[in-house]
C-alpha cells in the first residue's frame, strides 16, 4: 500500500521543507486537512518544493464553499502541481456546515453527489470547452464568460476521493468518485463487514469494479513518540475516540460491536455543561475500545499492525513519524507497508 504524511503547520519555508523531507523520504502523497488552517494553502506551499509526491486535502470540507468557489482554487493548485493534486472532500457534519460556517444543509449525500457533478461540469468547461449548464436541486451554475475562465491545461482533472462514515456515502464514493476515505472513527469489522459491503454496492450501480478507486486506511493510526510519556499519548486518543462516538451520525459503528450503551453515556456527557465533561468522557474508553479504534505503537509496531489488519485490503495509509525517526526506521516501515498492499 501507498503511504502519505499530513502536511506541517507553521511558515512557507517550513512547510515547503517539510514536503521537500517528505518526497525524499519516500511517502507517496503529502496531504492537509481543514482543521485549523486552510487546507490549500499549505499545498500551494508545498508544490514548488516537490516534483514526484502527490498533494491532497485529506479533507477539505465540501459544504463550506460552492462547488465554483472550490473550482478554481483546486484547478490553480493541479495546474502549480503539474497534475498531482488530489481533492479529498468531505460533509462535516451540520452543525459545523449551519453553525461554523454559516452554509446550508440538508440531504448530505444527494448534496455531495450533486457538488461532485457540478463541480466536473465546470472543469470541464474550462479544459474541454463544454459550456457549463449544471441546473441541479441544490446548486445551480448556468454562466461563464471569457474574462472568468481559466486556459485549459493538459493535466485532466484532479482525481475526487470522498470521506464517508455509513453506507450511503460510502455508495456514493463507489458510484461517482475516484476514492475512499473512510472516517478514522472506524474499526477493522466495520469496514470489512459494512463499509467494504457498500463501496462494492456502489462501484456495481457505476459499473466499475475494485481496482477503479483508491481506498485509504480506516482507523486512527498513531505512531507514539517514544521521547513523550507513552498513556499520555494514549490519553489524547481515548479523547479523540470518545469525542466522535458522542456524536450520533458515528453512533453505528459503536453499534456493531455491541457498545451503543457506551454512545448513550458519551452523548449525555458531551451535552452536559460541566468544564470537565470531556476528560471524564476519555475515562470511559478503555483499552479494549481504543485498541479497536486505534493502531498505535512503535513505527515497527504500527506498520506490522497495519499490515496484519488491512492488509490487500487498502490501497493507501495515512502514517506520522515522531520526531527523530532515523531514516532506517522509517525506510522498514514503508516497506513493510508497500509489501501488504492490495494485489
């Protein structure tokens, strides 16, 4: 399997080292998420400095911009990459899409399905000179003249992978998009037994099969430093994995193996307004439950582990190096992961 490295935060020239480091080091792709910073911003960073590594949003978040705002900011970034960017998109969820961002919500997956539409209906425009006439029930783009259209490029469009959770996205990746990123706040028999089930489902209704999309690595996959304490690590985890079961669209995967009391009791804390509800939800996770969610350990130990769950069963993994990993360790790891990868 492929492997990508999320893109350092902090100024240009750091993030262009990082990603300079991060092609010489032997990751495939480098990728940067909309958390706290621009998603794109650090690509843009990052093309100039590379030539080989891929660039993608792992994920930008679909919903927060009209599918012409996001055209042109992805095209310019295929374009400074000479065509190795990749769109990582994803829904959030509504509170953050009506709250956060102040957009509209409704029907997620039929949205998505139309934003994807849209979305390839104005590159095309742009590249091939179809004239863009996308009149749909959510977004509608019916004009573009000369002074707004970019000059075509030779790169094609940049390739689609779309976040899901449940089945219904999961489908819809299967039907119209070029990958899959399963949410990390999955397990190994969730995806064997739902998600895996559904991607299928969807490639079927599209006509396509396995090998005509990227499936990226579920789970939270965190390679521990061994520099800091080792169960203060694992204690961010424990947040992080009671942070999403408390949210009621992950609420299904807690399901399947028979914790939805669990969801319940993290729900009910996660609403209360007491300062220390989040530390108190982390002492619900225990160690059976982080070590399904999570694969941590040492890099050796992550890799294996990796390996051992997912593999030729995924396509790409998502793997952060501590500090000070020597160039020895991280080449093992790699390879390791290359050696198990989809046939």
């Amino acid at each position: 399997m492929q492997t990508s490295v999320h893109a350092a935060a902090g100024p240009g020239a750091e993030v262009a080292a990082f990603a300079a480091w991060a092609e010489r080091a032997g990751f495939d792709t480098i990728s940067s998420a909309e958390v706290d910073h621009d998603p794109f911003l650090r690509l843009a960073l990052a093309a100039p400095a590379t030539s080989r590594i891929r660039l993608a949003t792992g994920i930008a978040v679909a919903f927060a911009r009209t599918p012409m705002a996001l055209a042109y900011v992805t095209n310019d970034l295929q374009i400074l990459s000479g065509g190795r960017f990749v769109l990582g998109l994803g829904t959030q969820t509504r509170p953050h899409i009506t709250r956060r961002f102040g957009m509209e919500w409704s029907r997620p997956a039929a949205r998505m399905r139309e934003y994807v539409t849209a979305l390839r209906a104005i590159w095309d425009d742009w590249n091939t000179g179809k004239e863009v006439r996308h009149e749909g029930e959510f977004y509608r783009h019916t004009l573009m003249t000369a002074t707004f259209r970019p000059e075509p490029h030779p790169h094609g469009n940049p390739p689609i992978h779309l976040a899901a959770v449940g089945p219904l996205m999961t489908r819809l990746a299967g039907e119209v998009a070029d990958g899959l990123i399963p949410h990390g706040f999955s397990t190994e028999r969730y995806f064997r037994e739902i998600t895996l089930r559904a991607l299928e489902e969807g490639l079927a209704r599209s006509g396509r099969d396995r090998s005509d999309v990227v499936v990226h690595c579920p789970g939270f996959v965190h390679v521990l430093d061994p520099a800091e304490d080792v169960e203060r690590q694992r204690r961010v985890l424990r947040g992080r994995v009671a942070f999403y079961g408390s949210t009621p669209a992950y609420r299904g995967v807690l399901a399947l193996h028979g914790w939805e009391d669990l969801h319940q009791r993290l729900h009910a804390l996660s609403v209360r307004p007491e300062a220390d509800r989040w530390d108190r939800m982390a002492d619900l996770i225990d160690d059976e439950v982080l070590d399904t969610f999570c694969v941590s350990g040492s890099l050796t130990e992550v890799a294996a582990e990796v390996a051992r769950r997912f593999g030729g069963l995924v396509d790409q993994v998502a793997l952060q190096p501590p500090p000070g990993t020597s160039d020895a360790d991280l080449g093992a790891a790699l390879a390791t992961l290359r050696a198990a990868g989809r046939p």
